[in-house]
C-alpha cells in the first residue's frame, strides 16, 4: 500500500545515508526537502540530479513551511537552530534509520552488511549481484541502501517491489535522542560482518564498546538466518560465537569454508580461487585491486550463495562490477600523473588502500597526502597505527586536522608527531597546513608515473578539483618535471 505522501525534510541530508533516505522517499512520492552545514560530492551531485533541494547552512527557517515530518541526522545536536525549533514547536521528528525500518524494511527480506571496513564496497557488489542474477529470474532484482555511490548503478539507492532489501549497516550512532548504532533498527534476516576494530572514537570508549555493539547485531539475525563472517580476525570471531544461526567464515584460512587460494592482480584484474568446504567452488574475477576487495567479494558471493543466487550470476556479476565513488577512484590522468580519490576514515583503510595501489601501480612513486577528519583520525588514539600504515608511501603529506579545536587537547592528533615519527622512520613527511600550500607544495615535484593518493572522508576543501586544475595549468606553461 502507497503511504499518503507528506512534506518530508531531511536536516543533514548530505551525509551518504540521509541523501540515499531521500531518494527513497521521494521515490514513495513524497515531497522532500532538505538542509546540510554544506554541501560536497558525491551526494550533493546525487540531489542535485533529483531536484532535491539542499538549504545552505543550518537554520530555523529552512523548516517554513513547517514539514510533516523531519528527519534529523546524527551530526545534529541540541543548538542547532533546526533542531530547538522542531523540539519547541513539537514538529514530527525521527531518526534515519527509524525511518528506513519503518517505511522500507518491514515486511521484506533484510540484508545486512555490517564491519568497520569494506561494508560500502561488499553492499554494492552484493546489491549488484542480486541486479544481475534478476535478469533471468526479476523476482530477485533488489531494492538497496548504500553509503556511497555504486558506479554499476549509478546511485546509492533503488526501490523495487520485490522481497529483497540489501542496506549497508553502520555502527554509527543514530541521531543526538537515539545514541545506539543505527544498525540495530534493521533487523537483519541474513548478516556480512566484514570487520571489527576500534572506530569512532567520539562515541565508543574502546574496543570493547564497539564489539558489544556487533554482538548486539549478531543477536538479532533469526536462527533461520546466516552470518557471513570474516576469519581473520579475533574480534569477529568473538562477535559470532553466541550465534542462534548459522555462521559460515570466508577468507584465507584454511579452515574457512569459503577460503580465498592463489589471489593474483594481473594486467588490469584481480583473480582468485574460491574453495568451499575444501572443493574448488568458483575461479572469480574483478577489475577492483586489493586483497581487501577480494575479501569483499568473497563475502558477498558467499551470502548471495546462501541466498540461493546461481555460482554464474555471481561470476558474471564480479567480472563486470566497477566502484563505489571514493573508493580507489581514479580522478584525473596529467602529464602521466594519476590523481586518486580514496574514503580513509581509519589507519586499516588506509593501509588496504596503499597495498591496492602498490598491486596496481608497483613502479610507480606514491603519495599519500591524507586530512585527519574522521573522529578516529583526528584523536592521536590510533596514532602509531596511522605512521605504521602511511609508512607505504614513498612521501606523504599530511594536512591539518580538521576542526581540531573541537578535539580535547589530551586527545587531539598532533600531525607533527606523525610526520616526525614517519621521517624517522626513513619515509618522507611533510606537514602543510591546507589544501592551497599542499598544492603549492606538491604540485612541481610531481613527475610522470607518480600516483597521488588523496585520502579523506570529506570535501577536503576541494583538492579533488584543484589539484588536477594545476596539474594542467603547469602542463599547459611546460613546467611539469619529466
């Protein structure tokens, strides 16, 4: 049944899952408005190719006329002037992921893919394992939620009538009146649990913080469920231990069920052997690189499989899967420098990402030139495990943390300290402020074959833009090193 439509306003409806949300229900045929502190792609691309209006910055009036409904999203707390107005005037609010259960995942078949790393990459393989298997069977054609931009697709989002809903599941907190992870409001019929690490350091007081929530989530899958879990890591295999389904692991043990032999990267592909229970099961290709993204895979095949998706459809499926914008995104190609666009929100991610680029680019010079923003990075918490992953690199350069001064002093990241231990260490740092002296910096020692790795989960102050706008400018004067 088609719910009545109603003028639904989303504050903070930049984030990935908030514009994702209001593509759904402006599917559903509601009016949707929305607002954001600002606006940066990939999402402020996505709603401006839906019409979706986004009001710059936050503010009381951006709710006239007053919405049926508001949806408010995490990063707003009490004095925010959207938010004191809907609590004074008692205008209709949720959360998210409230309204997601709500409105979408009632009375459909839940997928969930949860961990603290490749959930965005392994939803979109899975959601597009599923898109292609629908060609002979459509009944299998599913309806999704990423929390990026799934390049088969060419969107975060789709809504179909069909039974299937595949949502990637965040441990993030869910707005500033529901503080538990929003993954808990999806009750998952089957579960990916890709990783579990400290993260979030804003919000979980350590580890054991965060793997009591996973454990939280593994309580929910029905015994009639399965869990796909990652088996190289400690911390998963405690989450799954108390399991009322069944669990099957993936990865490069031997004991795996689904274990991952012979992984290669070899012009321009990624191949693998997939053994299930001891038998080959698949010989699986991707053009994606990294033994991160073959794990991906391997866990989304392993779902799909237990979903009843035919061994040919997944094949096909990963053969012909392309990105998650912001995912190893190759940017721009100048004067034989390519510029690379990479999500980093943590020192594991950010390792993967340098040993993908390492596979795919094993002659070339890397940079890695990373903002501190995530709430992990810009705390000094995983300090030593950020030098270690940096240390890939062949320079790096590091910018300031972002908003800094809203980090407590005894738990700011000191970037000094990171490029001190990094030169240390024989790898050469450099700290620049902003994105104008990095380019400055940067841009007349780039040589052809040098590969730049822009690592941030955020707008980083358009370098994306910049950079390349440079690059060209000093191609076009003859002053690119050779």
């Amino acid at each position: 049944m088609t719910p009545m439509p109603r003028h639904i306003h989303l504050s903070g409806i930049c984030g990935t899952a908030m514009a994702s949300l209001a593509g759904l229900l402006q599917l559903q045929g509601h009016r949707i408005t929305g607002s954001d502190k600002a606006a940066y792609p990939p999402m402020s691309d996505l709603l401006r190719s839906l019409s979706i209006p986004v009001l710059e910055p936050y503010a009381a009036a951006n709710l006239d006329p007053t919405p049926d409904l508001v949806v408010i999203g995490n990063a707003l707390s009490r004095g925010n002037p959207e938010v004191e107005r809907i609590l004074d005037e008692r205008i209709p609010f949720t959360s998210m992921a409230a309204l997601l259960r709500e409105e979408f995942l009632m009375g459909r078949e839940s997928l969930v893919v949860a961990g603290t790393h490749g959930k965005t990459t392994t939803t979109s393989m899975l959601s597009w394992i599923y898109q292609v298997a629908a060609r002979q069977n459509p009944a299998l054609e599913p309806s999704f939620l990423i929390g990026g931009v799934a390049e088969n697709f060419g969107s975060s989002f789709q809504l179909r009538p069909t039974r299937t809903f595949i949502v990637e599941g965040d441990e993030y907190d869910t707005a500033f009146f529901d503080k538990g992870p929003k993954f808990l409001h999806y009750f998952p019929d089957a579960l990916i649990l890709t990783h579990v690490e400290f993260d979030h350091a804003d919000i979980y007081t350590d580890l054991d913080a965060v793997k009591t929530a996973f454990k939280r989530l593994v309580n929910l899958v029905p015994r009639r469920g399965v869990i796909v879990a990652y088996d190289g890591s400690a911390n998963v295999t405690e989450c799954v231990a108390h399991a009322f389904c069944r669990v099957e692991r993936y990865g490069f043990n031997a004991e795996a069920q689904w274990q991952i032999r012979n992984l290669h990267h070899q012009d321009g592909m990624t191949r693998w052997e997939l053994w299930r229970e001891g038998a080959l099961w698949a010989e699986l290709e991707m053009h994606l690189a990294g033994e991160h993204n073959a794990l991906n895979a391997t866990a989304a095949a392993a779902l799909a499989t237990s979903q009843g998706i035919p061994r040919e459809a997944i094949q096909a499926a990963l053969a012909s899967f392309k990105s998650v914008k912001r995912r190893l995104e190759v940017r721009a190609q100048i004067g034989g420098i390519t510029v690379i666009d990479d999500f980093a929100h943590h020192p594991t991610a950010i390792r993967e990402t340098l040993r993908a680029l390492r596979a795919v680019y094993p002659q070339s010079r890397l940079w890695a030139v990373l903002e501190p923003r995530s709430n992990t990075l810009r705390r000094k918490v995983l300090e030593d495990e950020l030098v270690q992953s940096l240390r890939l690199a062949d320079r790096v350069i590091l910018a300031g943390v972002y908003q800094q001064q809203r980090i407590p002093d005894a738990e700011r990241l000191h970037p000094e300290d990171v490029v001190h231990a990094l030169n240390e260490h024989g790898t050469l740092a450099r700290l620049l402020p902003d994105v104008e002296s990095i380019i400055e910096g940067i841009a007349p020692q780039l040589q052809s074959g040098d590969v730049v790795a822009i690592l941030s989960n955020g707008g980083f102050d358009g370098i994306y833009e910049k950079l390349p706008a440079r690059l060209k400018q000093d191609q076009a004067h003859g002053n690119q090193t050779s």
